[in-house]
C-alpha cells in the first residue's frame, strides 16, 4: 500500500508538470477567441487522446478562427478544405505529375499533408471522397501511385457539417461516422460573449498575433503520459455498464429503450470513452480518473455511436434524449 500511495504521488506531479502547458494555451487563444471553452476543450480532447472530431453548428461560430488559432498556438501546420461536390480524392490526398524533362512521374502532394485539417462541410463531397478522408484520419497514411507515406504526427481532422442546409448533400454513413472519437454540437454564444465578440471583431484591418506556446513534441510526449493516468477497475466497469446499456437496455432497467435503439455503440465507443476521459483528466491536471470524467465526455462520444429505430425517429426522439436516460439511470461508482 506504502509503494502504492508513493507511485500515484509520483504520478501527480509527473502530470501536473507535464500538464501545464493546456493553461497555456487556454490563455494564449483568449486573446482572439471569445468563449467557445466547450469547443477548445473536445479540439484538446481529441489531440491528447489521437482521435479525430465531427462538429456540428450553424455558419458564423469560429470553427475556422478556433482551428487555425489552435494550430498557431501549439506549431503546427494547419489546412482549411473546403468539401464540394466536385471535389476529387486527388484534391485531398495528392496525385502523380509527369515531368516531360525529366521522362517520369512525381508526387505532387495535397492538403491532407498537414497536422491539423479543418474539413469544412464534408456532406457535401460525394461518398468517394469522405472515404478517401476517413481512410487516411484511420491509417495514418496515404498512397500515391505505388508509394505510401506516413502523414505528420500529430494529425487531427475537424470535420465539419451545417445541420441547417441538408440539400445536395451526401450524409455520411453510420460505420464512416463512428471513426470519429467525438462528434460536437456548438451552439450560438451568450449575450454576454457576443457582446465581446462584437466589439472585439467590428474594427477592420486589426488582427491580433498569437505566439506559439508549445511545439507538436510537446503533444506526442503528453500522449505518453496520458496512457499513465490511473483508471480505478469500477471506473471501467461503469464505462462497460454505460456502453452495454445502449446494447441491452432491459439489463439495466431500461426496459422502455428496448423499442428505441436500432443499434447500440461499437467497442469502440468503449476504447474512445477510456481515451477521452483519461485526456479529460490530464487537462484538470490530474493522475486519476473520476466517474465525473467519463460523465463530462460520454454525451460527445456516443451521440453518433446510437442508431435510432423508426418509432425513436417518429416521436422526435434524439440519441441525445436515450444518452441523458442511460446517465441518470446507471449507477455511479
């Protein structure tokens, strides 16, 4: 017991150490970002813990500004596609060009080539190229011609999608979706925050710098420690209860599910939930996980993990609404 207590103290200010640089950049995106906490938080969630994020929310929200401060901030190179309909695989990954002097081929490499790409609007690129996205967010690497490369560690993709304009678009698929670790929902700011935003942004031609605060190294080494961080075996069981919950509602007593889950999360729900939280933690500066982390990640990670039946979709009922009634009902370590 005597070790034991000495290894978790260990541990603490080995994460509290290493974990200091998230104020950091917490402080550093201030300068330009109003609010938005909640989306920084799932952006650093997903970069700690190497998975990628589905966002969602209306135009105007600084998606875009939030990204490129954030790639600023950390050193690392950033990419904005815009996803449209005539978009190519080529546009995205690269393509081989004949140089007639030299009598041969060379790569020609595209914008997925970068650490953190902000793929805007992806449902409104044909089924070919989210694949060849998701495809390279899940290999870590891309082929062109007969040549594979690596992509650049750490790589993070935002993708993003309007839940307003739904015509002409292409919906991703439910297997395709899942590879994303969480999946946001950003919503407008307060009064409060706008009021900010307004006097902040309404002046022309001013645009404030920000220095980076780490390098990517930084993020790689994070991700070490993270896998340090202490997770308590009725922790686990609790993210295994929730998980299973959305398998076999009548197990738990959620008897009145059964009609309104089509499918339940993948494992991966599970893996992702483990990761997420321990991130979660690590950004608290903590060398444990509590219950309360996994509660605080379980709504992003499992949102687009539960795949309603007709009869959920024909009384307005929303994965969102099922996540809420599994959380209140399974009991708390």
């Amino acid at each position: 017991m005597q070790n034991y207590s000495v290894d978790m103290q260990a541990l603490g200010e080995r994460i509290e150490e290493s974990s200091s640089f998230i104020d950091d950049i917490f402080n550093e995106l201030g300068k330009v970002i109003v609010g938005q906490k909640y989306m920084i938080d799932r952006l650093l969630i997903g970069l700690l813990a190497d998975g990628h994020v589905l966002l969602e929310g209306v135009p105007g929200l600084a998606k875009t500004l939030t990204v490129s401060s954030l790639a600023q901030v950390i050193s690392t190179k950033f990419q904005r596609i815009q996803f449209t309909p005539d978009l190519l695989p080529a546009d995205l990954l690269g393509t081989l060009i004949y140089n007639q002097k030299e009598g041969e081929f060379t790569v020609k490499k595209g914008p997925i080539f970068s650490n953190i790409i902000l793929a805007d609007e992806i449902n409104r690129s044909p089924a070919k190229v989210q694949s060849a996205l998701l495809e390279s967010m899940q290999e870590r690497q891309v082929t062109i011609g007969d040549t594979t490369f690596p992509l650049d560690e750490p790589f993070l993709v935002l993708a993003t999608q309007n839940p307003v304009e739904q015509e002409g678009t292409y919906p991703l698929p439910e297997a395709q979706v899942d590879r994303f670790m969480l999946k946001i929902k950003i919503e407008y700011p307060n009064e409060n925050e706008e009021l900010e935003i307004m006097r902040r942004m309404a002046k022309t031609g001013i645009k404030e710098k920000l220095k980076p605060v780490i390098n990517p190294k930084k993020i790689l080494d994070a991700r070490k420690v993270i896998n340090d961080i202490y997770m308590d075996e009725k922790v686990e069981r609790y993210i295994i209860d929730i998980i299973f919950a959305t398998r076999k509602p009548a197990t738990y007593n959620l008897d009145d599910l059964e009609d309104l889950i089509g499918f339940g999360a993948s494992p991966r729900a599970s893996i992702n939930l483990n990761l997420a939280a321990r991130a979660q933690a690590f950004m608290e500066h903590r060398a444990y996980v509590t219950p309360e982390d996994i509660r605080t990640v379980a709504m992003d990670i499992l949102r687009h993990r539960i795949i309603l039946t007709y009869e959920a979709e024909a009384e307005d009922i929303t994965s969102e609404d099922i996540i809420e009634k599994i959380m209140t009902t399974i009991q708390v370590p």
